[in-house]
C-alpha cells in the first residue's frame, strides 16, 4: 500500500489541502510537508523549543510551521514587512487567523535581520533554543551569512535550520555562502535537500548537527519512500539524503 504524502499532522495536513495556496508565498507544498514531517518527528522525540522564520511574508510556510507547535511553544515571523507595500503585514496577520493559527501561538517580528545582532535575535524569540529555523529573507551572500548567524547561535542542539532557494536559477551562487558556513562549522552537516516543485517553489537545504543526523535521516528516508532518490546527495563529504516529488535516473 502507498503511504500518504503527510506530516501527520492533522491541523497542518489540513492547511495545506485547503489553505495553502490561498496564501501568497513562495515556498513549496512538497517542502512544507517534509518539514511539517520533521517539525511532529522533533515533537515526538522531545526536542522542545521556539519556531523562528526569517522571511514570513504573508505567512505561507509560516501558518505550516505554525500548525506544528506543541503546547507551550511559540513561533516568531521576521520580515522587512515593507515589500511590496506597507499592509503585508496585515495581511499576514489576517491570513494567519483565517487559517486557524491562534494569535497567541506567534509573534510578528518586524525588523530587517541583516541589522541585529545575536543578543537582540535571541532577545526577539524568547531566549531559548530554536528548534526549527526558516531562512528565506534577504538573498544576498552578506545577508544569508548574517541569517546562518543568528539561526547557527540560536539553535537547539538537535534542533534543524532550513534554507530556502537552495539551487535557484536566480541565484545560482547562494550555495557558495552555505558552502562557507558549513566549512567555518564542521560540526552541522547539510542532512537532507528537498527538491524543487517549480521555479517559484524552490529546493529547500536541512542542515543540523553532525550528531543529530541519525535522529532524522532513516526516518525521512523511510517515511517517504516514494519521493527518495536513492542515489542522495554527495554534501562535501557526506551522504545525504535527497527527497523528490518525481525520484528517477536518467535513462542511459
Ligand atoms: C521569498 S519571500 C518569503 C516567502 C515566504 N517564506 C513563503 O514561504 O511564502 C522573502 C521575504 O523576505 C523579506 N526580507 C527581505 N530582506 C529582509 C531582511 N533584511 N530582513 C527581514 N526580512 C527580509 C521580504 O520582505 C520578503 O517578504
């Protein structure tokens, strides 16, 4: 039997059948499903800590991350929120409630991060481990590094940073900056790519603690069995694993 393409997550599963793409955003159904996957595997674990997104807009990954949140955890949204006009963070608001994500699981953060510094980070998300980073702000090599920053000090140990628009046309180099941060940090470890939908539904990097991979590599790969490329991926070094919507080779 074919398992179902699920977080396991009922509240998050159901978002993303009927609210997800009613919320403008650029991140990908497939993604959000993965993490969401994570996100409850953290959760069962007892990996406990704040959710944090760099990079919220109207809130399409975010309300996902959000539906993930065990009792007493709390997600935060950074954004400019100036981009493309001055109501998107009403709307994100807005989009958040009308998805069923109560006002007091989160916290609007409107500041541009390329301007704190880790002390003012960990001051904005309640001074405690950060379970699960989202990185999809500013696409600039200075800007990414500065994110991978604040995520890297922040985080909890078992905890998972997620970047997004890994292997983007439009920013062919972008992996340059996570190549750099990886060698300045050779205790986290690209664990898994998650594969593009589309062009605006972009590959998303897990990167952890070297020893946290055991914690999540056999599960993703047996959890998702029919979107796993078997092949993985060669991660300076290390063998990752490599989730598809359409896993193949080509003919040869
Ligand atoms: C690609 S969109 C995020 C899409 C969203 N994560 C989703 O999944 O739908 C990038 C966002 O980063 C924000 N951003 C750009 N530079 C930023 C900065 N320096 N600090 C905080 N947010 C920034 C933009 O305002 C924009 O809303």
């Amino acid at each position: 039997m074919t398992r179902a393409f699920s977080s396991g997550i009922p509240a998050l599963d159901a978002y993303l059948a009927d609210g997800y793409d009613t919320v403008p955003g650029m991140s990908s159904r497939f993604s959000a499903t993965i993490c969401g996957h994570v996100l409850r595997r953290q959760s069962e674990m007892g990996i406990r800590g704040s959710l944090a997104e760099i990079g919220t807009f109207e809130g399409r990954f975010f309300i996902a991350m959000g539906h993930a949140l065990a009792p007493g955890e709390h997600a935060y949204g950074f954004d400019i929120f100036s981009w493309p006009d001055d109501h998107v963070l009403d709307r994100f608001v807005a989009n958040a409630a009308r998805c069923g994500l109560a006002a007091d699981r989160f916290t609007p953060r409107p500041f541009d991060t390329g301007k704190l510094t880790v002390d003012e980070f960990a001051g904005l998300t309640g001074r405690g481990p950060l379970r699960f980073v989202h990185i999809d702000g500013e696409h600039s090599p200075e800007a990414l590094g500065h994110d991978l920053a604040l995520a890297h000090a922040r985080l909890h140990p078992q905890g998972l940073i997620c970047l997004d628009d890994m292997l983007h046309p439009g920013y062919p180099f972008l992996v340059v900056t996570v190549h750099a941060y990886l060698s300045a940090h050779p205790e986290m470890c690209l664990m898994c790519v998650i594969d593009r939908e589309d062009i605006v539904a972009a590959a998303k990097f897990l990167i952890c603690r070297r020893d946290a991979v055991k914690l999540y590599e056999n599960d993703l790969m047996q959890s998702f069995p029919a979107q796993h490329f078997i092949l993985g991926g060669d991660a300076m070094g290390h063998h990752c694993v490599v989730l598809t919507p359409h896993p193949r080779i080509a003919d040869v």
